[in-house]
C-alpha cells in the first residue's frame, strides 16, 4: 500500500495548478525573473514524516518567511521581555513596508512588518555584531531548522540592496527612535541578506514542523528553541503573519501563517505538523495567490482550522495483535490526521495478516479527514489481497463505504485476542 496522504497533496495541486491569477513580485529585480509557474506543496509531521509533491527541490529565497524564525532566534537568545522592549505583538493591518511606529511606544507594532523584523535582525547575536557574524549565526539556525546547510544568495540580495531605499527610509527611522543602533544600511544589508537565505518547500515544512512541535526539528531530534518560545512566535503568526490580509486568514483558514514575496508561504498546526507552500504568483497583499488557494483547501478539506477541536490523543493504536491469520488492530480515541496518519503507517511497516480487523470499541470518534484516510487504507489494503472487517459497537464510522462502492466484513462481537502484549508505538 502507498500512503495516499501524498495523492491527496497531488490532487490538491491538480486542483490550483491553472489558477494563474496574480502577479510575480517585481519590486526586487531577480525575483521579477522568477518562473511563476512553480507549484509545490510539503507537509512534515511533528513525527518527523515528510510529505512532499511537486517542485519541492526549487530553491528560492525565504524573505519574509525568515521572520518569525529570526524572531523565534531573538526571543531565545534575550527572553520575551528583552524583546518585547524594541517590538510589539498586536497587528498593524498595514502593508508589509509600512513606515510606522506605535504612537505610545515609539516600536515597530509587530516582528513580520519590515519595521519590526529590521530591529529584530539587529537583535541577534548582540547588538553590537558585525553584519557578517550576525547573519552567519541565522544562517547557522536556520540550518538547523531545516536539517540541513543553507546559504544565502548573494546575487539576489545585491539585486535587492540596489532597490532597497524603503526598507532604508524604515532603517533611519528606527535609528531616529532609538530602537537600533547600527548604521541604517548595515543593518538593512543583514536584514536582506536574511530575506536572502535560499530554502526548499521541504526546507519551509520542516522549519515549520519544528514550531509547531514546540522547538524540537521531529527529523533532526535537535532540541532548538523552548517550547514557550515557539509558541510565541506561533501566536504572533497568527495574528501578523499575512500582511493587511491577517485577521480575515485566521477566520477564514485559521492556521498560524508566514507568507513571503518570493512566493513561499508556510503554516504551522501546533502538535500536529508544519507546511509550506511554492507559488510565486501574489495576490493584492503579496500573498501567494495559489498558496493561499491550497491552505484553504487543506484547512477546510483536512479539518485543520486550529480553532476545531478534535480532542485529539497521542496513541491511536491501543494493541497489535496477530495470530491465526488475522491482525487486529485496536484503536483508540479520537482519529484525526494525525491519529489516522499514525495508524496507517504502522500498518504499512508491519506485516500484516491476510484479514486485518479494526477494533473500534475504544475510538470516540472520527473527523473527516481521519475517516478519509482510514477508509482509503481499508480500501486499498483490500487491493492489495487483504479482507477487512470492522468491529464498531458505537458506530463511531458509519457507512463505511470504501469510496467505490464496497464495505468492510462488518464484525457483530469483539475480535479476541489472546496477548495484549505487542504494542505499535509508532511516534
Ligand atoms: N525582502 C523583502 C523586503 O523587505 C521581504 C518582503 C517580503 O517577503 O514580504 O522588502
């Protein structure tokens, strides 16, 4: 059996790849070169599984999308409190290169405007940081966020510094109130040359996934930021993370978001998984037009609006049992993508018997996409030779349509097993 989570991305992108709305961003030379007709969706569990499709090995430079990680790096090098002093948290509902400032304050409103992700740039490794050491030290974590060496492009942020006179009009600015100390265009070139670090889709989901999996990279196992501080950084995604278009995403598609120019877009579900999206097309806010096509798609398809509950557990799989011929597997709790995910993935690293039964005596409930991916197993588990049976006293899964028509062997008493001893405890 494949996992069909993989056919699902392929489909989503079938869905959007003639969407050709929008335009690519022209502001900065090189990314006006830019081929807009990329398209690629990665998804990266707080398991540590990577799904991917389409152009997923297409580096292209992270701009925006750098900031809630440089953010992330500030807060855990200085505490919230020490960066809290030079940038606020409540959304501005301005363009991404507003010049503002709090009226109280004298901050930049938030760190995923231009103004606040400069002072936050100038943040790292101390204040008092050559350019070179700074930015060598985020590319360092980053590296680490995305499990492997990057590096930035250095074309592409000449390109960028020849144009940049706005984000040095916000530099000055922010010298003029105090809030950075630097050279106004020293501290603009280590901010672009941050927006200039060249990442993957896979890159972005990974970076992502370790947000979402409270600071720990679920590939990597590197303990890189606490949990309170991916948190933080998560939150203020979610309220700044899409530009002037920000509150109406955490309505409408209501997962914690960071989009960039280059066309990148990435989104976290806490504890569940991190994603990202390429597409370089925009939209009127300078958000991927079919990035933001497929995150509603995934977030009203898949159930993954972070405001749904899904009362979720972390083992779905009670027991394991085979014998005589059967492998029954007990469930338990609630399945969602995650649990559903999780359960698949035993049944395809474990050898399973000719008839493979479900037990979900234990399961409250099922969510859609949980109910989608178990069923699609089920069915092709029974491609694959296998008869399947459910037992389901509750009728937690009813009508289990296989999707063409067929159903499972429908179990009127418990499966019995003789040993509860084997225990699939896939994370
Ligand atoms: N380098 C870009 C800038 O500061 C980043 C903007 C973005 O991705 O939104 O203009």
């Amino acid at each position: 059996m494949d996992m069909p989570i993989t056919d699902y991305l392929d489909e989503i992108l079938d869905e959007v790849r003639d969407n050709d709305n929008g335009e690519v961003a022209d502001y900065i030379p090189e990314l006006a070169a830019a081929n807009p007709d990329r398209l690629a969706v990665s998804l990266c569990t707080t398991g540590g599984h990577m799904y991917s499709t389409g152009d997923d090995d297409i580096e292209f430079t992270i701009q925006s999308i750098s900031k809630p990680f440089a953010y992330a790096i500030a807060l855990q090098e200085l505490g919230i409190a020490e960066v809290t002093k030079v940038v606020g948290m409540e959304p501005s509902g301005e363009a991404f290169n507003e010049l503002s400032l709090d009226k109280d304050t004298n901050r930049p409103m938030n760190p995923m405007i231009n103004a606040g992700a400069i002072a936050v740039n100038q943040l790292i490794n101390g204040s008092d940081s050559s350019v070179e050491e700074r930015v060598d030290r985020i590319v360092d974590w980053f590296s680490r966020l995305a499990g492997r060496e990057l590096q930035v492009d250095e074309e592409f942020c000449q390109s960028e510094i020849a144009t940049a006179d706005r984000n040095l009009s916000i530099a000055y600015m922010l010298r003029n109130y105090g809030i950075i100390q630097d050279d106004a265009q020293d501290a603009v070139l280590s901010y672009t040359r941050q927006c200039s670090i060249l990442v993957t889709v896979r890159d972005l989901a990974m970076m992502a996934a370790t947000i979402a999996n409270g600071g720990v990279n679920p590939v990597t196992e590197d303990h890189i930021f606490d949990p309170v501080v991916s948190r933080h950084a998560q939150a203020v995604m979610a309220s700044a993370g899409m530009y002037n278009g920000a509150g109406r995403w955490l309505a409408a598609v209501g997962i914690p978001a960071k989009s960039g120019v280059s066309g990148g877009l990435i989104g976290t579900l806490p504890g569940q998984i991190g994603m990202a999206t390429f597409s370089p097309r925009l939209d009127g806010q300078g958000n991927s037009f079919r990035g933001v096509e497929i995150f509603t798609i995934l977030s009203e398809v898949m159930g993954m609006h972070l405001m749904n509950n899904t009362g979720r557990v972390n083992r779905a799989v009670r027991n394991w049992n085979s014998e005589n011929g059967s492998t029954i597997i007990q469930l338990q709790g609630a399945i969602d993508f995650r649990a559903s995910e999780n359960i698949l993935r035993g049944a395809i690293q474990e050898d399973l018997e000719k008839r493979v039964v479900l037990d979900l005596d234990r399961v409250s409930g099922f969510n859609r996409v949980g109910r989608r991916i178990i069923l699609e197993g089920l069915r092709r588990l029974t491609m694959d030779g296998h008869a399947t049976a459910l037992f389901d006293p509750d009728n937690v899964l009813p009508d289990p349509d296989l999707g063409d028509g067929t159903y499972p062997e429908m179990l009127t008493e418990k499966p019995f097993v003789t040993s509860y001893e084997m225990e699939v405890d896939t994370p």
